[in-house]
C-alpha cells in the first residue's frame, strides 16, 4: 500500500478510535466488569436455558424447547447457524468493543460508512454519526434488552451505503457490499427491522427507476438493479436456514392464519395487538424536545418539583412522599408504557430543516418521503386511514407488533438528510447568500418553535394523558402538582433546545463569516451533538443500569418451591407458576418446563388454548398437559409448590376417540371431556383413525373403563423422546407433548410412521398390541437442507466481495 493511500485511511481510523472511545466511555462500568441489567436479556436466560443446556452438554443443535408453553421451535428463542459463514465478520464488528459498547459502536461505524459514501466531509461525518448513534431510542432499547433490534440497526447504514454506491455507478462494488451487509443484517435475526430497511430501500428503488427514465439511463438502472437483485439473493441464501425455518415456522405462530371461524378473517396479528404501542401524534414533538411527553411512564420528579413541594405543604409522610416522587407519572402520551422518547436531537433537527432549503435531488426526495411516511405509520391507530391500508394490503406488514418501532428508519432519514443539508451547506461555501438566507429561515423556524414552547406550553396542551384515568384517588391538589410539573419538564427542555439552536446558528454563520475554519466548525458541531444527546440519554440509560457480571451470568435465583420442584427427577412434567404474570415471564422456564413463559411468536393454537381453556381453569386442559406443579402464594405471597396428583403423566392410552367437524369443535369440546380416557381428533385424520374403536360401555357414574395397556416415558431430551408401550390390543396414545408437524417424526421400533394432532395441541399415535419402543425425534428438513445452501452461499459471497476488494485495492487511484 502506497503512502498516499495511507495517508487517505488514518482519518478514518481516528474516526473509528473516537468511537470505540466514545462507546466505552458512555457504558464506562463495562471496564469495571459490570454488565448492563436488561430486561429481555434476563427473560432470554430463561427461555434459552434447556437450550443452552442441550448444547453445552451435547454440542448439537435442539432446534426445540419444552421450557415455555408447554414446548415449541426454537428458531426465534436460541439457534446456531454453523454454516453460515457470514457470522465471523460479524464475529470481528461486534466484539471490537465490549457489549453493549458494542451496539452504539456499530451504530457510529455503520452511519460514518454512509455518510463517507455520500462524499461528506470526515469531520461533519463524524459528527453526523454521533448524532445518529446517540440517539435515545437506540439506547434505551439496549437497557431493554432489545439487542437483536440494535444489532439489525446497527447494519442499516451500511446496507444503504452499499446500495446509493450501486446507483451511483460503482455497480460492482455496490452489489458486493450489499451482499455483505445485507447479509450481516438478515443474520441478527430481527426481520422487523429488515422489513422497515427493505420498505424504505424499495421507495429509494422507485426514486431511482423515476430519476433514470427522467435523465435517460435506463440501461444502468437495469444492470445496477439486476446486480443488486443477486446481491440480495446471496445474502438471502447465506441465511436461508433460519429465514426458511422462520416463514415455516410463523405460519403455526400468532403471526399466522387461525382455523378459528371467528378469526379467519385475519393471516396475521391481530390489529388492536399490533397496534398497542402507537406512537401519538403531537408525541412526535419528542423528536425534538426529549421531555415533551413528560418523559418515561415513571419518572423521578426531584425534591424541587411541585409534586414535592405539594406533598410536604399537604404533610404527607416523607416514606411515602418520596416514593410518589421517585415514580411520578410525568408521562402523558398515548402508550400503554414507555421507557422514554424517540430523540432525533435539535442539531439533526436543525441541519434537516436547512437541507429542506438547500438540497435537491433523488437522495432528498427519498430521504422526505421515508421521514413522512415512516412517522406517518408510527402513529398507528392515532392515523388509521394510512394504517388500515398497510395492514390490510401491505405483505408482511401485519405480521408485526410495536408500530412506533418504525421511527428507527423516521431518525435514520431525517439525521441523513441533515448532513448531507450541512455537506451542500460547505459545497456552497463560505459568505454565500443562498447559505445565508437558508441559515436564516432555518433559525427564524426553530428558535420561533422553541421560543413558543417556552411561552405558551400550558395554552397549547392540555397536559392529560391516558394514564391520569389511574389517578382518582389522587386529591385535585396533587394532580394540579403534577400538571404544573408536566409544563415545566417541557418548558426547561424547550429552553435547552433554543441554547442549541443559537449554537448551531452561531457556529454556521461564524463558518460562512469565515470566523471559523471548516475544521473547528465540524469538531464543535461534533461536540454540540454529542453533549445534546449525552446529557439527554443519562436520563435514561446511565451508570445505575449496570450489576455486577454475576448477577447477570446468574438471573434467576430459585425460590423454596422452586428447590421442592427441583428435586422431582421425574423425567418430563410441567409446572404452572400463578405467582407471576404467567404468560408474560419466563423466569419460571429458567428452572422448570413451564405452561407459560414470555415470547412475541408462540405458537397460535397454543395461544388460542390460553384464551380459550387455560384462562378458564380448566383443569382437564392443565391435567392433559401434564402439569404436575402449581406454583402458588401463600398467605404472606411467598411461592409455595403445589402437587397436581391428576397430572395425566407423559403419554396414555385412551377409550375413545370422539370426532369433530373442525377446529372450532375441537378447542370447544375441550370445555367438558374426560382426558383421560377420551381424545378429540379433528374429521381431517378420520381415515388415520378409522377402523380402531376400543370405546367400552360406561359405569354407573359415567366413565369409561381404561384402556388396557401401559405407555411410559423412558428417555428424555428436548428434541428425542423415547417410549416404551406393552398392551394387548392395538391402541390409541396420547402424547402430552405438543404437536407441530414441520419437523416431528415419530418411529415405532425404528420404522417411521405417521401421527396426528389430538386435543386441539397434542400428538396422538396408534399403537401396536405388544411391547415397542416409540421415539419422536424432531428431524426439520428445514436446518439440514438450509445449512447446506448457506455454507454454500456465503463462501460465493465472502468470495465475491473480498476478491472485489482486493481488485480495487489494486488499482492506482482511491478506493
């Protein structure tokens, strides 16, 4: 490599230290070996744990859990994809710093990469990048535990920058890259995020086909979009394993069609569940002023607020004064919760209102439409005529919760177009009259909205928010306490926000002044952005998230009927804890095979059994499902293990086979039927069924006698059950394990043969008379044939890129 190309790589390689530094330093606990307390993290400790297991112990992939609700895929919990070799690079950038440094390192790295791409001044790309990774919600979704979401952000940029590189006429390069990043970003497994990427890429796509009709370049519109069409297609294969897996697999989850008449309608989410967290139209102030909304659901109010003083002027006791104030409901915005504001920040937000005036051009009109439209959509049910034809015509867009999480891709476009409205700032140059009279306009709009926020917020807004319905029982001294605290966190946010638009003002004019070099003026902007976000982000996410390392390694500890349940070496059984949000905490899957658990994909008839039966208490469905343990409070709400005795056990022979027309017969006749000796086939596995017919006459009370024969559980690992069966007569088994039929197979002594679903969730076999060994083995042809295609894949394409790279690494001129 030549000194001149030397030369050209240093200042991005001071760029890449100042970020690593800036990362460590924001988390600096992570140098103390702490690790940050996130919520999510701790509930994937326990959803993984019988997967971790299985795989520390055995090296192999389970690709199946009986940890929550009562057992499903594992392929959105906890799976390796060995094949894909993709996952060494991503080895390589995530780890250059330590986690969650990590994340908003990647955020910087990927947006400088574009900005870079887009020719915009290191410096002012710097700066660009921390405005753009310190923005609130990309940390606050990491003290979440959101790290997927982040991971996938992370890659956005870099994905864009390779695709404008395409269009801009470096082809081959472009595709490459794509393939790479594109890949990089399918492989952290948030498909939400790449559902928003690809949306927001395909109106770039549009743009791009208008603009090339318009300047007549068709013919490299077609070979830069076919390029790019097989730069996906590799980076689609390299991941084809766990995309395959996924699109199998949700077509079985909430996210797919119901067999239910009254649900049919729907092939996915259900629209009100979708929908819960929309983001509120006036909310989106919080974009500029971080305190709009009050902030999060529960905020610390301060000794000085006029909460405080209330509750001391009124003498309420200091014990639970304090305690008011340190969960004060400043927020009031439409969400059910929140753990704090979307925060562009007031230097991007000053930049994009200057690049309204001064830029033009396909990125612009892209880079507006996608802030619009992706705000738009962020609104949810508070702007359902754009949202109802999304959800209804869009593919793919109902299959996903947490509409405001598209305000990922609202501060992605909005923080670029206000670079590149700083880069034709510079292109114009200095004492330029268009720049001035932009610059102008700009402070003239900002400062005006500030200014207004400060005077007249208690005029504008009504400060009552959704949440104030809890608040009856608060006197009328109180709650006006509380609105006067609501105005006052805006005001004072307000007033910041008009501090830094003088700033931004004052250093653009000094600039165009020539009172400043281009160089002072993007290092402070730099250090503008960052003390903008910095001071807003500790609000949220600061030294107090962090534990120490064992704490996290160590989430869960097990209570005293935990350590009851703990010594039953039973093989398999289940245990329902009820001292807890059952179906919303996967702690109790930490330590046991639990009815419940937290996850956003379940499987749906899983689902539907809860809404159905199991809310019910109906103790015939929990029998069925094995559930062996209670797990209940006692009269001081300590956990206290309960023995369920009519636990139906692992599998069992029944008398009877009662037929249904369809599903909604079958999860209804599961309201009054006698598990033990009847099962509920749906008429789809008549023919399966037909000929076996062992139903005996009744007694004087009603039941039928048992079946004679016995069926035992002999060996167990989450993806192999071994059996062993010793009847008479040919009968009829009933397995409590869930049956999912992409992927199951069951053998009798060896020999594979079919079974069917009984009992709306559960496997049902037909056995033969004598002694056998029945196995079900979960054997998906997805995982096997997937992995084959992606080792495949992503050596073409690791292949491809770095022997593009080398190319262009050997030519004279700069890359």
């Amino acid at each position: 490599m030549d000194l001149k190309r030397l030369k050209g790589i240093l200042p991005h390689l001071v760029a890449v230290l100042i970020f690593a530094l800036l990362s460590i330093i924001y988390f600096s606990p992570v140098l103390e070996g702490k690790k940050l307390s996130q919520h999510d993290i701790s509930m994937w400790e326990g959803m993984s744990k019988e997967i971790s297991d299985f795989r520390a112990k055995t090296g192999e992939e389970p690709l199946w859990t009986n940890s929550m609700f009562g057992g499903m895929p594992a392929y959105q919990i906890s799976v390796l994809y060995p094949a894909n070799l993709l996952k060494y690079i991503d080895d390589v950038l995530i780890l250059t710093v330590p986690d969650p440094a990590n994340y908003l390192f990647l955020y910087m790295l990927g947006f400088y990469f574009l900005l870079v791409v887009l020719k915009v001044d290191i410096r002012l790309a710097i700066a660009g990048a921390i405005a753009f990774g310190f923005s609130s919600y990309y940390l606050i979704i990491l003290e979440a535990g959101h790290n997927s979401k982040a991971h996938a952000i992370g890659y956005m940029a870099p994905v864009v920058a390779s695709v404008i590189m395409a269009f801009r006429g470096r082809i081959l390069l472009g595709a490459a890259l794509t393939a790479l990043f594109l890949g990089l970003q399918i492989y952290t497994n948030h498909l939400q995020i790449t559902y928003y990427l690809a949306l927001s890429l395909m109106i770039l796509g549009i743009i791009e086909f208008v603009t090339a009709i318009r300047e007549g370049w068709m013919k490299r519109f077609l070979l830069t979009g076919g390029a790019l069409v097989i730069a996906a297609g590799l980076a689609v294969g390299a991941n084809i394993t766990s995309l395959w897996a996924t699109y199998e697999y949700g077509k079985y989850t909430t996210r797919g069609p119901s067999e239910l008449t009254e649900k049919k309608h729907s092939d996915g989410l259900d629209k009100d569940y979708a929908l819960d967290w929309s983001y509120g139209v006036l909310e989106s102030m919080t974009l500029i002023v971080p305190n709009f909304m009050g902030g999060p659901s529960s905020s610390d109010a301060g000794d000085n607020s006029a909460i405080a003083q209330a509750l001391k002027t009124n003498g309420i006791p200091q014990g639970q004064a304090k305690s008011i104030v340190k969960n004060a409901p400043l927020y009031w915005g439409t969400q059910p919760f929140t753990s704090g504001p979307t925060y562009l920040g007031v230097v991007s937000f000053f930049f994009l209102i200057l690049a309204l005036f001064l830029t033009k051009g396909p990125e612009k009109t892209w880079l507006v439409i996608v802030s619009l439209l992706t705000l738009m959509l962020a609104w949810g049910k508070n702007f359902l005529p754009l949202t109802d034809v999304f959800f209804d015509y869009v593919p793919g867009y109902n299959k996903f919760r947490a509409v405001s999480m598209i305000l990922v891709m609202t501060i992605f476009s909005m923080t670029l177009l206000a670079f590149l409205g700083v880069k034709k700032f510079f292109e114009n140059g200095q004492e330029n009259e268009d720049n001035l009279k932009a610059l102008k306009k700009t402070f003239y709009i900002c400062g005006g909205l500030f200014l207004v926020l400060i005077i007249l917020p208690g005029a504008l807004f009504s400060f009552n928010g959704s949440v104030d319905a809890q608040l009856d029982q608060w006197p009328d001294w109180l709650k006006e306490a509380l609105y006067a605290d609501r105005v006052n966190v805006l005001r004072m946010d307000a007033i910041r926000g008009l501090v830094i638009v003088a700033a931004c003002a004052g250093l653009a004019w000094a600039w165009s002044k020539k009172k400043i070099t281009g160089a002072v003026f993007g290092i402070l902007i730099a250090l503008v952005a960052l003390t903008d976000h910095w001071t807003v982000d500790k609000r949220f996410v600061n030294d107090k998230d962090f534990v120490s390392a064992s704490v996290i390694k160590n989430p869960f500890t097990p209570s005293q009927a935990d350590q009851q349940i703990l010594s039953d070496k039973s093989l398999d059984f289940r245990v329902m804890n009820l001292t807890l949000s059952t179906f919303n905490d996967a702690s109790t899957s930490y330590f046991h095979k639990s009815i419940g658990g937290y996850h956003g994909a379940k499987l749906k008839r899983f689902q539907e059994l809860n809404e159905y039966q199991l809310s019910k208490n109906n103790m015939a469905v929990l029998n069925m499902l094995n559930t062996k343990y209670f797990i209940v409070p006692d009269q001081n709400k300590n956990p206290q293990a309960q023995l369920n005795p009519d636990a139906l056990g692992n599998a069992w022979f029944v008398s009877k086979l009662q037929i249904v027309e369809n599903a909604d017969e079958e999860l209804n006749a599961l309201t009054d039927f006698k598990p033990r000796t009847t099962a509920i086939v749906d008429k789809r596995f008549a023919d399966y069924v037909a000929g076996w017919n062992f139903e005996t006459s009744a007694d004087s009370t009603g039941n039928l006698a048992l079946f004679p024969g016995e069926i035992k559980l002999v060996a167990y690992e989450p993806n192999h059950l071994k059996y062993e069966s010793n009847s008479e007569n040919e009968g009829f088994a009933v397995f409590s394990e869930i049956h999912y039929e992409k992927g199951w197979n069951a053998y009798i002594d060896g020999e594979l043969l079919p079974h069917i679903r009984v009992n709306y969730v559960l496997r049902g076999m037909r056995i033969p008379a004598g002694k056998h060994v029945i196995e079900f083995k979960f054997e998906p042809s997805v995982y096997q044939v997937g992995e084959k295609i992606s080792m495949a894949s992503s050596a073409i394409l690791l292949l491809l890129v770095f022997g593009i790279l080398f190319m262009q690494l050997r030519k004279p001129k700069e890359v």
